[in-house]
C-alpha cells in the first residue's frame, strides 16, 4: 500500500512539473493512468510508462469528442 501511495505522490510531483494545474485526481491502477480534473478539464497526464505535455493531453481529450 506504502508503494502505491509511493507511487502516486511521485506521478503528481511530475504532472505539476509538467504544467498540469491539478485540483484533483484519479489513479487507475489497473490500467496504469493517471487522469487530472484541472478547472475545465480532465486530463490523462500518463499512461502505462508514457507521459503526455499539457498540449498532447489537450489534443488527446478534444479527439475524443470531435466528429470524424
């Protein structure tokens, strides 16, 4: 338990190094992702071992939601 809360600590000390303005977050273990709720958005940061700048996160999130 002391290891993931380990962790977590060591991936948000990252995110705010990366410019991510966290207000809160969520750790999914089992699929290894770290998502950030920021002001207006939420955020995947990391995922399985790759981080993601603010800007790639931005970009990643609108795909989801943009029409093809």
């Amino acid at each position: 338990m002391k290891a993931a809360q380990n962790k977590i600590e060591e991936l948000l000390l990252k995110a705010s190094k990366l410019g991510y303005m966290i207000i809160n977050y969520e750790y999914q273990p089992e699929s290894d992702t770290l998502i950030i709720y920021g002001v207006r958005r939420r955020l995947v940061a990391y995922q399985k071992g790759k981080w993601f700048s603010v800007e790639e996160a931005k970009q990643n999130e609108s795909k989801k939601y943009s029409r093809s």
